[in-house]
C-alpha cells in the first residue's frame, strides 16, 4: 500500500477542518507516547544508577580534596545512554570553606578547601554537620523528556566538626560560688629574667604559665592550679607548682596557699644562710670519699628548709580551712618544690614532691632526664596524694622520703608540672625516665612557638599558647613551670664525657636523703 492510499484511508473524503484537528489529534496522542516512552527510559536508567559515590567525611580545620566520579550505567537495554554531570551545588566557600568544580567532561566534580563550621555557631548555636549536596544531571544518548530535560539527586555531605571546637569556655559564676569566693583568674603566667654575669655569661631565667583546663571552662569552673617563683639576689631559685584536687571544693586556694608559703618560707630561710651553703660546699669536696657525714648534713639542712617549707604550707592550709569552719581536705593539693643554685663547682638542687605531675632535671646534651622525686598516687590507682593529708608528715621518716637533692655540672632545663601537662605528654611514670620523651618535649616546645632563648620576655604568652596543646581525653588544667639558659650555640657544648653523663643519671649516688629521728617542727 503506498502513501497515498493509506492517507486516502485515514481521511477518505473528510472535509479540510476535520482533517486538520484529526491530524492535531493524532500529533498530540503520538507524542504523548512517544513521550511516556522516554519516560519509561529515564525510569529504566535512573533505576540502574547506584548512588554509591562513597564520599569520605570532611575534617573541620584540616585540607580535604576528593574528586567524586558519576556513577556508570548498566547498559543492558539502554542503547548506549550515559550519565552526565550539568552542576553540583550546596557548599559555600564563603561558609563552609569548600568549593566545588565539575569537570569539562560531566564526569566528575571536586570538592577542596579547609572545612569550617564557624559560620554555624553564631549566637553560641551548635553547629550542624550534614549538608546536601545538589547534583544535577542529564543523560545522553537519548532523547529527553520535554518537562524533565535536566534530573536533580541530593547526596548528603559530612564535615565533622573539630573536637576543640565542641567545648565551650564560660566564665565562672563567681556570684553562685560557695563561701568564701577565693577568686582567681583564669590563666597565670610570669617570667623572671636574671641579669647576664659582668663577663656577659647569659644566667638560667624562669618562665611559667598556667591555664584553666578545658573540663573546667565547660562546666564554668575556676582553675586550681598554682604556681610560684622566685630569684633572689644571692643566686638561689625557688620555684613551685601546685594542682588542687578537683574533687575538693576550695583546691584552688589550697594550691595557692601550697606555693605561696612554701616558696616565702624558703626564701627567708636562704637569705644569708651560710651554713647550708658550706655544708654543700663541704659535701660537694667529699663525694665519693667517705661523704655519709656530709651528704647528713645537706641533708638535715634541707630537711629544716624544704621541708619544713612543705609543713608550713600544710598548717597554713589547716590555720585557713579552721578560720572558715570548713574540712582542710576541701582544700586538698599537691606540691611541688625546688630550691636551686649555680655554685663554682656546677649546681645544687633539692626538692620536695607530693601527688602527681613531675620535677625533672633534663640535659639535651648528655640525653639525660633526672626525676627528682617519686610521683605518688595513694593506695589504689587514680588516688592521688596531696599535701593536706596529715600522714604525708607523719614523722620524720616520711617527710625525708619526699626530699631529694642533687649536684649537676650543668642542665639544659628544669621541668616543674602538674599532671594536666604530664599525663598527656608522658602517659605512664615510666616514660617519664625516658630522655627520648623529655627530647620530644623540648623539641615539641620549639616547634610550636615557644621560643626558650636568653632574656625572652614573651616566652611566657608563647608557653600559655602552648598549653593549649590537643590530646584526647586530657583537658584538665594545666601547668608548668621551667628554669632554662637560652644560650646553646656552641657546638662544642654537644661534647660531654662518660663521667659526666654518670655523674647526672645515677640517682643512687646523691639523690636521697638518709634520715635520723627529727621532729617535725610544730
């Protein structure tokens, strides 16, 4: 049948006007199917896709580059279609620090920059994490739909947030606090700059710096640390640091009172005392060679200084809690205490510790690290020690035990700090004897800012910045304190002998003080 029958078929002899509408007719039908057959296409390809773009998490803070590809189609039964990529929208570089570029082929987009979140916390709001990704699509290959030329897909998209960013620093509620208010402030930081000799010899300065733990700022707590040091004209340093308990409701003006009578009491006591100075003198002339007597005698002198400075603070804490009718266990904190001085001969040091943190006498040159004292944590595990209990002054016998002293030619760094710096540098009180620990410390203090060179005044805002440090788990207060001499220039510093390295790591030697039966002072 050729053409002209079949239209003489269809039409016959119908006049001009219905042929017309019945060809319009017959147009509108046809491309309705032929349109619900691209339809049933579309359908039949978007049913093939599989939206598994396996997109990995962002990071907030930290640089992220992924390129996604589009998925591919099966093309069983879909006569060669293809998916292609038309844009992808839903980041903002201005927002969520991130831009997306789709690529020339339609294949594939990019997602790169440094994710923030910080847009989403305004007015104190906790920041959303999940954000759609809107992508637009077509495929080729085939003809489309008249009403759905270009197709949409939201995939959701994860930037999780920065740890750090999740804690919140309030202000302490000083008007809600407990009777009496013992107000501080939130960071303490000080420095000691000790005048060159006249020849230009740089001196060890002190730097120190304590910072409200972040468990503390979350829950508008004050900090309980403290910290106190002092040079004096006649070359003696005394430092100490304490770390109020967290369970005690007035730590932090224990660990105040701790550091301040402690250090006050030593300074008097090293005022024109010769002959704690001679005593060291002599025993310095007679180690190794029949020094019992001697290293006695240092050893009482230190008793009636150090230790005596530890009792003070402790009846002080006592007089203060009795004043205000509270428990002096309320006041519970630990204590620790240094005296030191740079003799002709090299330096002498001697210390009290009780509870936890760490004292160490570090040398980078020798790869030495000298605990001076024993961290002490109570009966069981996480039992701390603290300087209110009345057993830690018991007698004699246990007062001397928390005393040690030492004579070192020299010493890159006097460390002094309370756990909430120990615990997440060091972990376990065996590897604070390890000198590769101490190492990575003074390296870590280098490379992050805090610049321990001679007569530097602003290492004490770069060691509070410091102590902003991120370890998981450990946000407790924070606190250290360090005695250093900036001046390490010389190469000839690196060359030590054996000897000298003994002399330093061997603890037996210098390091405890024997006892007789003294009283305590009272």
């Amino acid at each position: 049948m050729d053409i002209d029958k079949i239209i003489d078929t269809l039409i016959g002899n119908k006049d001009d006007k219905k042929v017309e509408n019945f060809l319009r007719f017959l147009s509108d039908k046809l491309w309705n199917l032929y349109n619900d057959y691209l339809m049933d296409k579309i359908k039949m390809a978007e049913n093939k896709i599989v939206w598994d773009l396996n997109i990995p998490n962002a990071k907030e803070n930290q640089e992220y580059e992924v390129t996604v590809d589009m998925p591919v189609l099966d093309p069983d039964g879909l006569d060669g279609m293809e998916i292609v990529l038309v844009s992808v929208s839903g980041l903002d570089k201005n927002i969520h620090g991130l831009s997306l570029v789709t690529a020339a082929d339609g294949k594939s987009f990019t997602i790169s920059g440094c994710p923030s979140l910080e847009y989403f916390r305004k007015n104190g709001a906790t920041a959303q994490s999940t954000f759609d990704l809107i992508i637009r699509y077509q495929f080729v290959g085939v003809d489309m739909p008249e009403e759905h030329p270009i197709l949409e897909r939201k995939v959701p998209f994860v930037i999780n947030q920065d740890p750090r960013k999740l804690w919140k620093d309030l202000p302490v509620d000083w008007g809600n606090m407990p009777e009496p208010k013992y107000q501080n402030n939130d960071i303490q930081v000080e420095y000691i700059k000790v005048e060159a000799l006249a020849d230009g010899t740089p001196q060890k300065d002190i730097v120190a710096a304590s910072k409200r733990g972040r468990s503390h700022a979350q829950e508008a707590k004050p900090r309980d640390d403290h910290f106190k040091m002092a040079h004096m004209d006649n070359g003696w340093y005394v430092m100490a640091v304490a770390d109020g308990a967290g369970s005690a409701k007035f730590s932090r003006e224990g660990s105040r009172i701790a550091c301040e009578e402690s250090v006050n009491y030593c300074i008097v006591q090293l005022n024109g005392n010769k002959d704690f100075e001679n005593a060291i003198l002599k025993y310095n002339e007679q180690m190794g060679d029949g020094e019992s007597d001697a290293r006695k005698q240092v050893g009482d002198h230190i008793y009636k200084i150090v230790g005596t400075a530890a009792f003070k603070a402790h009846r002080a804490i006592n007089a203060e809690a009795a004043t205000v009718n509270n428990q002096p266990k309320q006041y519970a904190t630990t204590l620790l205490l240094v005296i030191s001085k740079k003799f002709s001969f090299g330096w002498f040091l001697a210390s009290f510790w009780v509870g936890d943190g760490a004292i160490c006498l570090y040398d980078k040159h020798t790869h030495t690290a000298k605990i001076l004292g024993v961290p002490d944590e109570g009966e069981f595990a996480g039992q701390t020690r603290f300087l209110t209990m009345p057993d830690i002054f018991k007698d004699a016998k246990s007062l001397y035990q928390r005393l040690r002293f030492n004579i070192v030619d020299d010493f890159t760094a006097l460390f002094m700090m309370t756990d909430g710096v120990s615990d997440p540098k060091f972990e376990t009180d065996v590897n604070l004897n390890n000198p590769d620990r101490w190492d990575a410390l003074w390296n870590d203090l280098k490379e992050n800012g805090v610049e321990l060179t001679d007569d530097n005044e602003s290492s004490k805002e770069q060691l509070l910045n410091w102590l902003d440090f991120w370890s998981p788990g450990n946000h407790d207060d924070r606190t250290i304190a360090i005695l250093y001499e900036g001046e390490e220039t010389d190469p000839k510093c690196e060359e030590v002998t054996e000897q000298m390295a003994k002399e330093i790591s061997d603890t037996n030697e210098t390091g405890t003080i024997s006892s007789d039966k003294i009283n305590v002072e009272s």
